[in-house]
C-alpha cells in the first residue's frame, strides 16, 4: 500500500489506533474458522493495514480516502463468524469498529437505547438489567458479538421467535456510505445522530435511515454483510424486564417426534420466547466435553417469560401439548441448566482442534428431514456432528450443524469443507437457503435473495459504492485476490470432488 495513504489513515485516527505490524495483520486475516493454507494462494487475506476509527466522522474520513485510493476497506466486529465476511480478498484497510462500543442513550420511558455498532449484546444486556430493562432478541454468541455486526449478518436468534427479526426492532440506524472518487476527507460538519444528512460533498455520507427511509432504505443494511457501508449506530426497541421466566424440556428418540411438538409450539396462545432443538449428536458432543456418558436422546427446549400469569398459562398449555404427544419432559433443573449453555453452541470446539459449520434457514414444516439429513452425513464422513437449529418466526428456523477437524493436517482439512456445501444443500433441497454468505457461500447468492431482489440490490451496489470499495470479493460472488470470479460449475465440482475425498481420508 502507498505510504501516502498509510500516512493520511494515521492523521484521522492517530498513531495508537493505527497498525501495520505484520502479526497483527496475519491475526486479522482469519475469522471463526481458518482457512487452509492451500487456499491462502489465491486471496490477498492479509490485510495491508488495521484501522480502529472512535466516531463516525473518523469512519467517513477513511471511506473518502479509500475510495479516493480505490483501496478495498473490510468492516470488521467480533469476528464470530465463519464465512469469511471479515476475510480480506485483496488485501486493503480492515476496519475494526471495536472502539465504537458506547451506549449514548437509554429512553426507559418510550423503550428503545441508541448504542454504538460495537456494543456486544452481553455488555448492552448486563447494563439495561441495571434499568429492569433487556433487549427484545440477540445471538447466540452474545458474549462475544456486536450489536452492528449482528445486524449486519443475521439477525435472527434467541428471542426472534416472539419479536421478530432484528430487523422489525430497529427504529434507525447511523450508516456511513463511501461515494465515488474525490470526495473531501479533511473537513466533515458535525450534527447529532439522526436528523438527517450532512450538507457536504454528496459522495461521501453518514446517513440517518430509519423504517420511514425510502432512499436509502433500511432493508439495504440487513444483512447485506457490509457492502454499502459501514453502520456506526443503532436505535432499537427494548422492554421491560420480564417478571418471571419459565424454561421446559422434553426428550425423544425420533427428531420427527421433536419436529413436530415444535411446529405444534409456534401456534401456542403465549407465543414461546425461544424454542431450539438440539439433537443427539450435539448433545453427545457436549456431554463428551463435560466427560460424561450420553443417552441417545434429542432435545427441545422452550422459553416463556412475560407475567407470572402469563407464564404460568404458557408452561400449562406446553405440558397439555407434550403430553398428547406422549413425550418424555425433562425435570426443570436439567431443562434451566441446558438453558445456562445457550451462549455457547462453539464450546465443543474445545475437543477440536478445529470447529467448522454448516448454517442454513429451512421451512419449518421441513425440519425433520433436513435433521435427519444432516444426520446420516454422519456415516457418510465418518464424522461426529452436532446440529442445534432455532426457530425464529412460525414458518422458519434456522439450523447450524458443527463438526470437528484437524487445520494442522492440510488436505484432510480441505476435505471437511464439503460438508458446509452438502449441509447448505439439505437446506436448499427442503425450500430452505443459506443464512449468510461472506466469502465461501457467496456462490449461493441468488439463492439466498432471488432474482428481483439481487437485481436492485446490485444497483444499490452501483450507486452507494460506486468504486466498489466495500468488502469486495464476496457476497455478490466469490472473487480470487487476481480478480477472477469463482463460477458455480467449477465451485460444485471442486465440492464434489473434496466430498468424495473425504469418505476416504
């Protein structure tokens, strides 16, 4: 990278917030999952410098410059997930938003908190419950995960069930757009947050979106993996603490058997606040980290909060439910303490050395089959797999299968990665589509918006990021650090020869 620019980068952050040592760069090449080192060849994933911006102001600074520059900039959070959204293609400016990590405001009177994107949802969580207040839903990694990253890449979790997705809680956001080349980067007009745009150079914006926005429109944002701009602040609607909160567990052999109790849970008068399903697999593989034996049993697990009335109702209709059903519940201990582990979905990784996964979002009168399938890759490969799938709405859930490996033995590594392929495939066989895209799903991006919405999309692309600065190389389609993209064709064959190499190794 021209010194120039490094130099500029250090005069809007200062000399502490920026770096160029080779270790910590190497660091930031990776996210949740490394990448084999035969892969390293063929993308830049080592960025040329890290950024930590402290404003908004900063963060324009830095688009204007790079987009100026042409320079690829990679918004970065937490990092916690493994599809490359954070993974540098070709090289350039990783900006890491770790010190936009205050809380501006709290309205305990009209329920919503104006929060930095930096924020993770645990530190944000433990400070409302100061106020009797919480948030309405949030990842499973919440100890570790932002509130921007989250809205950027997901937003579907623990709560969704009751309140939707992210998307339905956010009043605004506070989003950074790059613009086209020449743009100022040495003076920007200050303003509070939401009340609009900045009166300056129109190539460069920190906008004001919110549900009422028609241009741009919040959707653009949601999801979308960073490609239009940087999110630096979020409103979102809270509530109050609940009064009281009850969690059930029931047991079975057959995962149909699950299945359907679950779809029959979604219709419940007192809507559920979370229902998961963990299967056999992954609780044999949790019970294996604690050094205990494990039955061969699937659980559902449900959460009801709200009054104690409400609660009370809720937890005597789930009993009538699962005793027509002529399941097995589980005592309230074991039930409260599957409950504690709800952050932790990762921690088997400790039986490692390596964790990968499969994430994909299924119908929900299809979850049966796709665990079932999931679950017969087990013999096929010859590997142990957990799968843990949430339901986030009366029609979906969202499903992750994980599964150990070695990164240290190179080939046999590279093999395993066909399992994220068939594990995204189950889902997409069952009307389902993958839950994120990054670097490594990208190819599957017509599948996860359809045809009309990756049309206006793409013009978005055009028009808020002109010079395709943002994040490039991924989501849209997958392209090597040489600028040539990954087709489909040479993706499902390269798949299908690593899934037929890993029966055998």
């Amino acid at each position: 990278m021209d010194p120039t620019i490094i130099a500029r980068l250090s005069e809007i952050v200062g000399e502490n917030d920026i770096s160029t040592s080779p270790l910590e760069r190497t660091l930031y090449g990776h996210d949740a999952a490394p990448i084999p080192g035969l892969l390293t060849r063929f993308f830049k994933t080592t960025p040329d410098v890290i950024v930590r911006p402290e404003s908004a102001d900063e963060v324009a600074r830095i688009l204007c410059l790079a987009s100026d520059s042409k320079v690829p900039v990679i918004p970065r959070a937490a990092a916690s997930w493994s599809l490359g959204g954070v993974i540098p293609v070709k090289g350039g400016i990783v900006l890491d938003l770790i010190k936009l990590n205050r809380i501006r405001e709290v309205s305990r009177d009209e329920l919503w908190v104006e929060v930095e994107a930096g924020v993770v949802w645990q530190d944000l969580m433990e400070q409302l419950l100061e106020q009797g207040l919480t948030v309405l839903s949030y990842p499973t990694s919440a100890p570790s995960s932002t509130v921007g990253g989250w809205v950027s890449t997901g937003g579907y979790g623990i709560g969704s069930l009751k309140y939707g997705h992210i998307g339905q809680q956010i009043e605004a956001l506070e989003v950074v757009t790059p613009g086209a080349s020449g743009s100022r980067t040495d003076e920007l007009p200050r303003r509070s947050l939401f009340t609009g745009l900045y009166n300056h150079d129109p190539r460069s914006e920190i906008r004001s979106v919110s549900k009422g926005t028609a241009n741009p429109k919040m959707e653009w944002f949601l999801g979308t993996e960073g490609q239009f701009g940087v999110i630096t602040r979020v409103k979102l609607r809270i509530r109050k603490h609940p009064d009281r909160t009850a969690v059930r567990g029931v047991c079975a052999t057959r995962l149909q058997d699950l299945a359907d109790l679950v779809g029959e849970l979604t219709g419940m008068r007192e809507v559920p606040y979370c229902v998961k399903v963990l299967d056999s697999g992954l609780m044999a593989l949790r019970r294996k980290l604690r050094g205990v034996d494990a039955e061969d049993k699937n659980l559902v697990l449900a959460v009801f909060d709200g009054s104690a009335k409400e609660v009370r109702a809720a937890t005597a209709a789930f009993d009538q439910i699962v005793s027509q059903h002529g399941l097995e519940p589980i005592a309230e201990s074991l039930a409260e303490a599957e409950w504690e582990e709800r952050y932790y979905p990762m921690r088997i990784g400790r039986l490692g050395p390596t964790l990968l996964g499969g994430e994909t979002i299924v119908p929900l009168d299809q979850l049966g089959p796709v665990l079932s399938e999931i679950r017969s890759l087990q013999e096929k490969y010859h590997l142990e797999i957990g799968t843990e799938a949430h339901v986030v709405s009366k029609g979906w859930a969202v499903v992750l299968a994980l599964y150990l490996a070695d990164e240290r033995k190179a080939l046999r590594y590279m093999t395993r990665l066909a399992v994220i392929r068939d594990i995204v495939h189950i889902g997409l066989t069952h009307g389902g589509k993958p839950y994120g895209l990054g670097l490594w799903d990208a190819v599957y991006v017509r599948r996860r918006f359809g045809r009309k919405d990756l049309q206006e999309l793409k013009r978005v692309k055009k028009r808020l990021d002109p010079n395709g600065i943002m994040n490039p190389g991924k989501f849209f389609r997958a392209d090597t650090r040489f600028g040539i993209p990954i087709p489909m064709p040479l993706y499902a064959t390269l798949m299908n020869i690593l899934s037929l190499a890993c029966r055998f190794l």
